[in-house]
C-alpha cells in the first residue's frame, strides 16, 4: 500500500481492492455456511474461525471448491498459502492442515489423517473442546511453515 500524494489516504496497490474484495465475498460464504449448519457443527467452526483470526490477524479467507453438490464451497484459510480448509459432516468438523505433516504438534491435536505425507486434520466431534491456544499455536506454526517454504531460496554459489 503506498500514501496518495494528494492527501494522507492509503492508496491501494494494483491487485489489493480485488484482493479484499474476493476475501469479503468468502467471509460472506462462510457466514452463510455456519447459518446454513446450525447446531454444534455451526457451533464448532464459527468458534475455530475466531481463533484462526485471533492466531494470525492477517490470514485470508477464502471458498474452495465450489460445486453443485457443495454450492457454498469449503472453508479456507490461507497466509503464503493454505493454511487449513474447515470441512462440516455429519458427526465431524474436520480441519485439514495443507502442510501438518511438517508441524510439530507437542499436544497431540492431530487426530486424522495421520499417515500421510503433507497433511493432518483435526476432527472434532459434537461436544469436544478444541484447546485454544495450542490451537493457535498450530496456526501460528503452520503460518510460519508456509512463509518458509514460500521465501524465495538462496542461490549458492555452486561448484567452480
């Protein structure tokens, strides 16, 4: 964001109006989301979006995978990529971090998806307690695992 020279207004970058445009129409599809889940499950993931924003102030949100059968897409969060996708069935609400496989988890919140190569997922069941702040512990990890992997590397200066 760079200042408009003619007054001390913030003037947007080319790229950053679309930008909080498509995020404000996603956290509009998520809203509708939650208040077309009702119950726990509405519950659960409205609690989680609270804590993935308190974790990380800057994360976007975003609807994935939009389809007839799923016409409000699937919930996702994302800093220099996805951070985690907020899935809704029938007896879970499932959190499917994109890199949890790179994540220390010192308090055992990954309880799904265990033996894969990249992800992890967290399944909550009506009446569990996700743990705040390792929660946001894991988000903020997972934020910082993105940001790692996306740093431009360095070139060494190879043989000669």
């Amino acid at each position: 964001m760079t200042l408009n020279p003619k007054s001390s207004e913030p003037k947007a970058e080319p790229g950053e109006e679309a930008e909080r445009a498509t995020s404000m129409a996603a956290s509009h599809l998520i809203d509708e989301r939650i208040r077309s889940l009702g119950g726990w499950r509405a519950e659960a993931l409205a609690e989680i979006r609270h804590l993935i924003h308190e974790a990380d102030p800057d994360i976007m949100e975003e609807c994935k995978w939009v389809k007839p059968s799923n016409p409000l897409g699937v919930p996702v969060w994302s800093h220099a990529g996805i951070v985690c996708t907020g899935e809704a069935y029938k007896q879970v609400v499932k959190l499917t971090f994109a890199r949890g496989a790179s994540l220390e988890d010192p308090r055992g919140l990954f309880n799904s998806s265990l033996d894969g190569n990249a992800r992890r997922a967290i399944d909550i069941r009506e009446g569990e307690v996700l743990e705040a702040e390792a929660f946001k512990a894991l988000i903020q990890a997972a934020v910082a695992e993105n940001l790692r992997s996306s740093a431009p590397k360095s070139r060494g200066r190879g043989r000669t």
